[in-house]
C-alpha cells in the first residue's frame, strides 16, 4: 500500500495573515507526518504559502488550472505559472467548478492534460449530486466523468490523482458511509487499472465533510488513499487530527 495523501482545500478562504497562522500551526504540529499532507489554496496566495512552506512537509497545491496552455485567456492561470509558484498539485473539476462555472467533462479533461504537460499532478473530482444518487446512478456519472479524462490521458493516467467527492457530502456535514465511499473507490480502481497499463496504483481520495472524528474509518477502507479535505482543513487541530488518522503504510 503506497501512502495515502490528505490534501486541504481552503476554497476562497484565507488572508495574508489567516494563512500564516494556519500554516504555522500545522507545521508545529506535525512531526514526520506517516502520509503526504498539501494544501490547494487560493493562486493569490500560492507566493506567500510558497515562502512559508519552504523546507517543510507540506506541499502546496492550487485549486484550478486552465486548459490552455497560454495566451489571451483573460483571468486564467496555466500550469506552468502555478508549478513557478511552487504548486506540486491542481485540483481540477471540482464539483464548486462543474456547478458554478459549467465546467463539462470535456473541460475537465482538457485541464487534467494541461496540468500533467506543465508538471502539475492534477486531483481530478468526479463525484454524483443527490438525485444522482437516489435514482441510482453513481456507478454511471462517476464512470462518466473519469472515462471522459481517461479518453484524453490514457497515456498517462497513472500520474493524476482522483477524488471522489460525492456532491451531498460537500460542505454540508453528510458524510458517505465508508461502505458507500469504499464501493464507489472500488468501481474508479477497476475502471483505472482496466485503462492503465502501468501497475502503478493510482491514488484515489474522499472527500466530503471528512472530519476528526470520521477519517480513521474512512481512511481505513482498502480502496481510500487519502483525503480531500474543505472545512476542516482551516482549523489545523481538526486537520492535524486527520493526517494523525491516516494508515502509517
Ligand atoms: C471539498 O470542497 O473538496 C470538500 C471536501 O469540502 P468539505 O470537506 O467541506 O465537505
């Protein structure tokens, strides 16, 4: 089992101030963490974290990545800006994006191939609303969304990260039962080792009003490599609490 990875996504939260404090925390709080901890933060941000971060475990992510690769896209960042800055990762179709910015699935997978050319490891989300869900169509959308990255990066697939991040669970304190979680993980494997020549296992994350008191069962599951964590990684006790969850191995 390769180590597993929590990953905080602060979302449009944070100051210059609010993330210096935050980051201190965390840094004088983990000792030798037994799994990779980043954070995504907001790109304005990504300098500062830059600096802050420098020579600790924490690696630094950002929470978007444009599909071009430059040029007059006003408002934009490429891979190549966010990886000058530092970013290891780039959270890329997150459902926030999907919603609210009509991200389709061809977009998705058009920023998974940009972040991987620029040397970003993109977090890809898939993950299915609550009438997804009720009318039984998980296994169909998130099926549907990783196809749709796999078709451009069959490749190179086994470089990107994925997080399932089913959409009722964001942000609003319903967590997926680790049995659910664990079955939709178990569906996104198969669907990556049966695209994948390289045995490579790609690591598959939750996420979803993952807390303290839920990561050690979540993360327990055998197809859970990590987390994807929103709320509870701006309170570095609670976010500290869930990389002291996370499998030693
Ligand atoms: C997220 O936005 O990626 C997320 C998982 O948020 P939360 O943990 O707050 O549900």
């Amino acid at each position: 089992m390769k180590k597993q990875w929590i990953v905080g996504n602060w979302k449009m939260n944070g100051s210059l101030a609010a993330n210096e404090a935050l980051l201190q925390a965390l840094m004088s709080g983990l000792n030798q963490p037994a799994c990779g901890v980043a954070v995504c933060v907001p790109s304005v941000y990504l300098a500062q974290c830059q600096a802050l971060l420098k020579g600790s475990a924490i690696e630094l992510g950002a929470q978007d990545v444009s599909q071009h690769e430059q040029g007059a896209y006003t408002g934009e960042l490429s891979a190549a800006m966010l990886r000058e800055f530092g970013a290891r990762f780039a959270i890329v179709g997150h459902s926030e994006r999907r919603q609210y910015h009509g991200e389709t699935d061809a977009v998705v997978a058009a920023k998974t191939q940009r972040a991987l050319a620029g040397g970003v490891t993109p977090i890809v989300c898939v993950g299915e609303t609550l009438a997804e869900r009720e009318a039984g169509k998980t296994e169909e959308v998130v099926k549907r969304q990783l196809a749709a990255v796999i078709h451009t990066n069959g490749h190179c697939i086994s470089e990107i990260v994925v997080a399932y991040e089913p959409v009722w669970a964001i942000g609003t304190g319903k967590t997926a039962s680790p049995e659910q979680a664990q079955a939709v993980h178990a569906v996104l494997r198969a669907q990556l080792q049966a695209a994948s020549s390289n045995p490579a296992r790609v690591p598959i994350l939750y996420g979803g009003s993952m807390n303290a008191a839920n990561a050690a069962e979540l993360l327990a599951q055998p197809d859970i490599d990590g987390g994807l964590v929103g709320g509870a990684a701006l309170k570095a006790p609670d976010f500290l609490s869930i990389i002291a969850a996370a499998r030693k191995n």
